[in-house]
C-alpha cells in the first residue's frame, strides 16, 4: 500500500525532519481522529513476515555443507573406482558414505525444523510493545496495534514477532518505538 507517510530511511534522519515529513508534533503525538485515520489509510504499523521456505528447499539446504560436498564427492569417486575395477557385489563403500550423508541431511532437516517450532512458539509468547503519544498522552501498545500515534524518541521501528522476521523495508512507519 503506496501512502504519503513513507519514510524507508527515518532511522537515519533528524527527529525534526521525520516530524516534518509525517507531519506529527513531536510533543503532542496525532490527534485520535488523525490517528484513526492514518490506520484506515496506511493499514496497521507492521513488517510482513517472509514467505516460508518449502520443505524440499530446507532439505536441500543440507547439503550445501563443504563436508557433505566433500563426502558426496568421495561416493562418487567411489563409485568411479568399484566400477572401473569390477570386483563384483555392491560398491559398499560408497553406499556407506551415501547413507552416512542422507542420515545427516534427515536428522539435520528435523533438527532445524524443531528449532524454528520453538522460536515460532516464543515469538508468540512475547508480544514486542511500543510507546506512543496521541493527544498529549503517552501509551503503551502492542506493536501490531500501534497505529494509532507518532512518537519521535528513539526512532528505532518495533517490529511484530514473527517466526520468520525478513529484513523487509517498512515504509509506512509513521508510528515508531521507543
């Protein structure tokens, strides 16, 4: 959504020249019906969550290691050498070091994919909170309801938690955390 209250680099900027630019007083914050009606506008104050990664590419992300490159690489050489020499029966070594490299690429996909269960779980656990000014009063509210007013102080934007957080430009940050 492309509103006049964007502003990429506020971090950066004077507290003067972000005031200016979301056109709020530093002292009294936005008025309520200013407030309400920036919300209708610009949506509600939030980064959007990255896309989830699918489940065959965090499989994939396995093997990018150099070790299990390099084990891939010694199955195939394997391979190469039971085949040239023709000794009969199954090239075992190399079927060792392939199931050694699936067993590592299962238990590390798992392994990973508990990890992120668990930091989703936290995220949800924790709501991250902003101070805001509307109408001369200092509030604190939820981050994915801070909406409602502009408080210059900090200039650091609180983000919503969320499991897979991206570094997302949020452009319609006229309400920041302190």
């Amino acid at each position: 959504m492309v509103t006049r209250y964007q502003l990429p680099d506020a971090h950066a900027r004077a507290v003067a020249d972000v005031c200016a630019v979301f056109e709020a007083d530093p002292e009294r914050g936005l008025a309520e019906g200013e407030a309400a009606g920036r919300l209708a506008t610009c949506g509600p104050n939030v980064l959007t969550a990255a896309a989830p990664v699918p489940a065959w590419r965090r499989f994939l992300a396995q093997f990018e290691s150099p070790l299990v490159l390099l084990l891939l690489a010694a199955a195939i050489v394997s391979l190469v050498v039971w085949s040239i020499e023709d000794h009969g029966g199954a090239p075992h070594e190399a079927l060792t070091i392939l199931a050694i490299v699936a067993l590592n690429a299962v238990l590390g996909y798992f392994q990973e994919a508990r990890a992120a269960r668990a930091v989703a779980g936290l995220a949800q656990m924790t709501a991250a909170m902003a101070e805001v000014i509307a109408a001369w009063r200092l509030r604190l509210v939820r981050c994915q309801e801070k909406g409602t007013s502009f408080h210059p102080a900090g200039l650091s934007m609180a983000t919503q938690p969320s499991p897979s957080a991206s570094t997302s430009s949020a452009t319609s940050d006229w309400a920041m955390a302190r």
